[in-house]
C-alpha cells in the first residue's frame, strides 16, 4: 500500500483481505480515517445492507455519533448495463464502521478493525518512513516468489502435464524481461507507464455470465466438466466485477486494460467465486477481457500471452501466497503490456 505525507487529503485506495482470503475489498483512505460504502459494510459483517442501514440509522438516532462527522458523500461510477454513470455513493469513516461491527456483533468487524487501526497508526505516525520498510517488505516478497517459481521447476514439474510444464517454461524464458525485474528493485518497482487506458468495452457482468455459461456448455460437450462448473457460490463474482470498474473521484481505481486484465484474473483465481472451474474461468475471463478491448496481441499479430503461458501464470497465481499479490499482478502486467518493438 502506498502511503502520503500525514495530514494530506489525498485519496487512495487499500486493499483488505481477511486473514483466512475468504473476502477482499477495496478500501478508500482519506482525511485521516477509513471509508466504506454501506454494500461494503454488508459484505464485511456478513449481513445485508437493509440490516446495516437500520444499525446506523439507530446509531446517528441515539446519538452515539454524529451522521454529519461520520459520513460523506463520493462521486463513484458505476456500470449500468453497458453505461458508465456517475453516481453519489454515500461512504461511511472508521468510527461508524466499528459500531456497526460491534452491533451486528461480527468477528469480521473486529478484524477489520484491528487491520484499520494498524493502517492509521501508520499513516499517521510513520508516513514516509514506510517506504524505507516496505521495500524491505518487497524484497521478502520477492524471495517468496521466486520460491514459488522454484517450486514448480522442481516439486511439481513432474506433476504437470507437458503443456503446463512448456507453459511455464515459455513464462520463465519468452518473457524472462519480466522475471528479470525482480532483481531490479535496490532502485524501485517493477516500471510503470506504457499502459494502454482506452478501456472500450466495459465489463458487464450479464455478458460475463452469458460467456461463462456457453464455456460451460462446451466443456460438457466434451465431457471436460459438469454442471457445477462455473456455477456462482454467492453475488461475490459480480462484487469482483464491480471491483474492477470502481472508480473514484470519476476515475477508475485501475484505469488501464492491463490492470483490469490482471486484477480480473487474479481475484477470481483467488476468491473462488465459483462452486468449480475458478482457475480456468480466470484464464478465460481474462482472455475474453482482452479480446474485446482488442489487447490479446502483440504487434506482430501474435498472442501476448499463448495457451500454455496462461495456464502457468494462472498457477502461479493459485499457488501465490496473498502477501504476494501486488508482485503477482504487476507481473502480469508486464506480461500483456505493449514491449517496444514487439
């Protein structure tokens, strides 16, 4: 997470994950404190937002907080069939979440809790001596990456089939530019820019849906799956979608193809919102994203990324640990972005 001189309003956006990754949330931060939607909120504490409405309606009512010190409205856009429209999206700060957790009585709540008081502490008491320790952070990260590479060149090499074996070859050598960035990070990150922001195709999550669905029909044509496939646990791949194009200020939190692609295959990899299929419906998604935002191909006409490298960077991404995440998403960003004279 990147972090601001304390006492400045700038926005940004954090990512908070429960300890066991059952649930992942953009969090907004700013003015000194922790913003979340009321849907957000419903989501964390595992209850619905009717239900969280009548708890804070209750609490500004007996007078525990002020609605006007604890509340403020955010210009959100948000996907309304294939439009993007501009909404005023009310987001509540720390201290109404926290008693909204303790009402709704939530284990959640008091993890994010402690998680949120860590953040703000800081935030407020380090600022930019963060960095100083976060790119030692990075670089812990970085070993366990390339532990995981490891892994799979030496435990499970024998377990995967040639083609994921000659898939994640193709990963580790066709665009060992990538990999070679890892020990590059005594003078910063992975490097930024050269990425395309004409996003011209919106995710929809009905289209998304109708794909999955004729996925599906094909692989039971082939006996390669069953009805399970691809059938949703809960509303937590539309939350993954609606995620993707969350925007503040009318800006998207992930304003480019390429880290929209990458984030749409890394959460639902993740998430698991799927009952079965979740590593290949990432792998499709994220190919289908790609497709109709014509980004799927180098300059030269060919794949950015061909079947077998997919399969392997989908399974490096499944056997990633959640600590790892900004590291592994980067990563597939510089997989599909634009290379000079490619």
């Amino acid at each position: 997470m990147n972090f601001n001189t304390p006492g400045t309003n700038q926005k940004q956006a954090l990512i908070y994950q429960t300890e066991d990754g059952s649930f992942q949330t953009e969090v907004r931060l700013e003015s000194e404190t922790i913003w979340l939607t009321q849907r957000q909120m419903a989501e964390l504490f595992g209850t619905s937002t009717d239900n969280i409405g009548l708890h804070l309606k209750n609490i500004y009512a007996e007078g525990e907080l002020s609605e006007k010190a604890t509340a403020e409205d955010y210009s959100v856009v948000r996907l309304e069939g294939k439009r993007k429209v501009n909404r005023t999206v009310k987001h509540y700060n720390l201290d109404a979440i926290v008693s909204a957790g303790y009402r709704v009585n939530s284990k959640q709540g008091t993890q994010f809790r402690i998680w949120a008081n860590k953040v703000l502490k800081e935030y407020l008491l380090q600022g930019y001596a963060l960095n100083e320790s976060r790119l030692i952070q990075q670089k812990e990260q970085i070993n366990k990456l390339k532990a995981t590479v490891m892994l799979f060149q030496k435990a499970q090499l024998e377990a995967l089939e040639y083609s994921e074996a000659s898939g994640l070859l193709s990963v580790l050598t066709e665009y060992t530019h990538s990999f070679a960035l890892l020990n590059q990070y005594d003078t910063g990150n992975f490097p930024q820019g050269g990425l395309n922001e004409q996003v011209i195709d919106v995710i929809n999550p009905h289209e998304a849906m109708q794909a999955i669905d004729r996925l599906r029909e094909q692989l039971m044509a082939q006996k390669e799956a069953t009805a399970l496939f691809g059938n949703p646990k809960d509303d937590s791949f539309i939350g993954i979608l609606g995620s993707i194009v969350q925007s503040f200020g009318g800006e998207y939190l992930y304003p480019s193809i390429e880290e929209q692609a990458a984030h749409l295959l890394y959460f639902i990899v993740k998430n698991h919102p799927f009952t079965d299929g979740n590593k290949r419906i990432g792998a499709f998604m994220f190919i289908w994203f790609l497709q109709r935002n014509k980004h799927h191909l180098k300059k030269n006409g060919e794949p950015k990324i061909n079947d077998n490298a997919l399969v392997a960077i989908t399974l490096l991404v499944a056997q990633s640990e959640p600590s790892q995440k900004e590291i592994m998403v980067d990563l597939i960003i510089n997989l599909i972005k634009e290379q000079s004279g490619a």
